[in-house]
C-alpha cells in the first residue's frame, strides 16, 4: 500500500527538499563530500573576491597607504601566530639502508621494511611538494634525479627557488644544478678558493615570503596559510645518499632557527657569483646521476 502524507507533511518537503533530500538519501560520505566540494566553490568565491577588492585598492589608493596595509597585516599575522601559533614540528629521517639492516624489497601501499630508501626519499619529496612560496637551497651537490624532478616542478607551479652551491662540485658528473640553471631557477657559486659545504633548505621562509610580497607590491601578506621549515642534516641530494651512505636529515619549524639558516642564506646569496655560461657547458647540461643523457 503507497504510503500516505500529511499536508502539513507536504509543506515542509515544499520548503525543505533540498535539504531533506541529503538528510534522507544520502550516505554520510556523500553528504561530507558535498559539504567539502560546498566549501571549495565558497573558498574560490572568496578568493575572488579579496583579488577584486585588491585589485581595486591598488588602483585606487595612494602607495603609503597600500605599505601600511601591507604592514598591518603582517602585524596582524604575527600577533595571531603569538596566540594561536600552530605547535612546533619536528622531523628526523634516518637513511642507511644497507643490506644486512633492512632486508626486503619496497611495497606500496604499506611497506614494511625497517629502513626503506624510497619510503624515506618519498618524505623528502613530502617536503619540496608543501612549499607554496619560496624554497631557498644550499647544497654542497645535487645529482639526485628523483629529487630534480620534484624541485623543477616545484617551480614549474610557481614556488621561487634560489640555488647556492660550491664551484668545485659543479663539475662532478651527474650534478643537475647547470640544469636547474638552464630551467630558469637562480644559481650562485662559491668561489673556488673555498668550499660550500652547507646542506640545507628553507621552505616558505617568512623573510623570503616578505621580500617577495615587497617585490610584487601585494596588498596582503602570503604569510597565511603556510608553515616556514628548514631542513639540514648530513644528507647530500645524490642517490648515494640516500641508498648507500649512513646519513641523517632533520626538519623544524622553529622560527628563531629558521631565522639564522634565512640569514646566513641571505649572505651567501649576497656573496657568491651567479652561474654563467662560462661554467655551465652543454655537456654538464646533458646528464644526469647516473651518467646518462637526460634529453
């Protein structure tokens, strides 16, 4: 027998449909879907709109005022950071996967191996994949494919990427920093009399995200919504590295911490020579770590 309704019934599906429809028919994991897709298109919305009104201030209002905007709101950012800063984050990844310390062969989507290679390099990439804004590198060498690969396309999306290494390093076969050069990403070079041992990586520096804001004129910092980090440790970007050597590789969030890596960056980048064509030569442009043309 077909089931019967109440005018008073049919009045409220009249007003509620919508949303009796999702309370009645939907599962929970449609429904949470939709509330996310719900809350992706107000986001947009949102966005677009901020663009318009900064757009609109630009054109409209006088420069000092559009720096002291700017200034409120990198204020503002660091007053919310004070009282509900996000907690510190800490991360060490070990490599030594040698054959009598880790047997078995890698497996995804669980691998149970004690030390993996690929697990642990698959967290580097977990860090180069986060950056939104800049990415800062010092680097004694760097011939690791896998990781090249993840920081071209880094900037590829946009991330501003700045390369300090050694001179001497430049010329050892497989190194890809001549390529990161020919991609249009920024490289300096110590000078040959001394070596540029550094190791470590600044991921959206907030004096970085600073500088750059200046540069392009923004009305509002990019501060928000991401989370400055350094990485350093004894690890080389190589592939010996990371499958045959016993190394280590640490990963903060500590803005004091950060701020001297930033610094010391800072002066290096203002030392050191920008790679020319003179150093880079096609042959270094054409290999990669294991020797072979990458063309």
């Amino acid at each position: 027998m077909p089931q019967s309704y109440s005018p008073t019934a049919i009045l409220f599906y009249c007003h509620f449909d919508v949303s009796l429809f999702f309370c009645l028919r939907v599962t929970p994991e449609k429904m949470l879907c939709f509330i996310n897709s719900f809350l992706d298109l107000l986001e947009l919305f949102l966005q677009l709109v901020l663009n318009w009104l900064r757009d609109l201030a630009d054109r409209w209002l006088p420069p000092f005022i559009l720096t002291a905007i700017y200034s409120g709101s990198v204020k503002l950012h660091s007053l919310w950071t004070w009282v509900y800063g996000q907690p510190e984050w800490n991360d060490v990844v070990i490599f030594n996967e040698q054959p009598n310390s880790s047997p078995g062969i890698h497996a995804e989507p669980v691998c149970r191996k004690r030390i993996c290679e690929s697990c642990r390099t698959n967290r580097i990439f977990h860090y180069i994949n986060q950056a939104k804004f800049s990415m800062d590198l010092a680097l004694l060498t760097f011939s690791h494919r896998g990781i090249y690969d993840t920081v071209v396309a880094a900037y590829k999306r946009g991330v501003n990427i700045r390369v300090v290494t050694d001179s001497q390093m430049l010329s050892v076969r497989g190194s890809v920093i001549q390529r990161l050069w020919a991609q249009g990403i920024p490289v300096r070079v110590a000078s040959s009399r001394t070596m540029m041992h550094h190791k470590f990586v600044i991921f959206d520096g907030q004096e970085r995200i600073i500088q750059l804001d200046r540069e392009k004129k923004k009305t509002v910092t990019s501060l928000w919504g991401c989370r400055s980090l350094v990485m350093t440790g004894s690890l080389n970007w190589t592939k010996q590295g990371t499958a045959s050597n016993y190394e280590n590789v640490i990963i903060c969030s500590n803005p004091n911490s950060i701020a001297l890596y930033q610094h010391a960056f800072d002066e290096l980048w203002r030392t050191f020579e920008p790679l020319s064509t003179d150093v880079a030569t096609y042959e270094d442009l054409c290999v990669n770590s294991d020797g072979k043309n990458l063309s």
